[in-house]
C-alpha cells in the first residue's frame, strides 16, 4: 500500500510540471550587438556602396587583364622546320643541287659523312710458316682437284694461299661450303672502302616551302632523303632578296 501512495504522488507531480518545460525561452537581442542581416536586405539599406565596390573590382580584373597581355603574349611569327637532303654519293651532285636551292631562295649547310662499306670477301687459306709448307697445301688442293689458288709472295699476308675475291658474301659462303666438304677450312675476310656521303641542310617556313622538282634530275639516279632535324644556331636563314639589299645601300 505504501508502495502504491508513493506511485500516485509521482503520477501526480508529473502532470502538473509538464506544461511549464513545454514552453520556449525566448532569447532577447544583447545591447550593444549588430544584428544578423540577409545579403538582399543589406542591398536595400546600401545599395551606393555596393555598386561602388562592384566597380572597383571590375577595374582591379582589366589592369590584370592588360598586364598579362603586355608580359605574357608571345610574339607570333612564321613557323621555322629544319630539314637535312641527301645522302648525295656524287660530289658534281652535290654542287647541282646546292645551286638550285640558292637559286630558289634557300641557304644550305654543307655536311660529308664518311663511312666504311663491304668492297669484297676474299676466301683464302692464312699464312704458313714457310713457303715449302704453303707449296705443300697447294698438292693438297690439286689432289682435290681444286682450282683457282694463288700463293702470295709478298706483303703482310706472305705465303697465305689466295682462294677467290668475290663481291658477294653468298658467292663466298658458297665457295667455303665447296671447301669445307673437301676437308678444308678456309677463311673469309671482308674488305672495306670508305663512301662519303653529302648532306645539305636547309630551313623552311609555314609561308616557304621547297619544290620537290628541285631535285627530281638528280633523284632518278641518286634516290634523296628529305630528313627532319633539329633546328640549330649554325642553320642559315633564308636568302634575302634583291629589295632588301638596295633598301640597305639606300
């Protein structure tokens, strides 16, 4: 019974104070504090000022504009590319060609490049110690039934047995094989030349460009490249004409 009185007086209590929390506080405005306002609603209390600022910033954007334009546009000009014409094997070629080029209003840079290049491949037997030992290998071929040998006599490669010089490197190879199925071991040297080799080095623009019939005559027998390549300090510019140098004696 206690239990339950104690019960009753909670429910009591409860009900009676439960209107009284529902209630919100209201908060007043402090003294001497600015209060909050809308973007909209500081337009309407100022709008002059606004407008002013406005302005400032448009003129602040146009001296940006202008600086960049006077400090970061590149000057613009005509479009330059190098390039490298030949190999010209003929030094009479090379000549033609770089006068036909001056003619047609371009400098050229000359270049030779020299190369070594297969000549021949001699089959031979090397050198003996003595030339009854080399005589000896020469009863050797015959008893084969070999022919076109030679001894050499003299020169760096003394009592060698020459077997063939061919242009070919197949034709040699075949000459050895021929050999080796006899019991044979010949060699095979390569013999080399050196080549040069012509390049001439000019320049075009976007607005000047080389015709390709300058150097058709040549191209029939001395097949031209026409390379790029990096444009450098020695690359000479165009020829200038014939106005430009009276206005400079003028």
């Amino acid at each position: 019974m206690l239990l339950l009185v104690i019960n009753l007086s909670y429910l009591i209590w409860g009900v009676a104070f439960s209107d009284k929390s529902a209630v919100p506080e209201v908060v007043s405005q402090p003294q001497g504090k600015q209060s909050l306002m809308l973007l909209s609603e500081q337009l309407k209390y100022n709008p002059n000022e606004v407008s002013e600022q406005a302005s400032v910033k448009k003129e602040n954007i146009a001296k940006v504009n202008t600086f960049e334009d006077k400090n970061m546009s590149p000057s613009i000009g005509p479009a330059k590319t190098c390039y490298s014409l030949g190999p010209i094997l003929e030094e009479q070629d090379k000549v033609k060609l770089e006068k036909s080029l001056l003619k047609n209003g371009f400098k050229s840079n000359h270049k030779a490049i020299t190369d070594k290049e297969p000549k021949s491949y001699w089959v031979y037997f090397p050198a003996e110690k003595t030339l009854t030992d080399a005589r000896a290998v020469v009863d050797q071929l015959k008893a084969a039934k070999v022919r076109d040998y030679q001894i050499i006599r003299k020169g760096k490669f003394t009592n060698a047995i020459s077997l063939g010089l061919y242009n070919g490197y197949s034709r040699a190879k075949i000459r050895v094989r021929n050999l080796k199925k006899l019991g044979f071991n010949p060699k095979v040297q390569t013999r080399y030349k050196q080549v040069t080799r012509h390049w001439l080095d000019f320049q075009e623009t976007d607005v000047k460009r080389l015709n390709t019939s300058i150097w058709d005559k040549i191209q029939k027998d001395n097949p031209l490249q026409k390379l790029a390549r990096p444009c450098t300090d020695l690359m000479l510019d165009d020829v200038p004409n014939k106005k430009s140098k009276s206005s400079k004696k003028g």
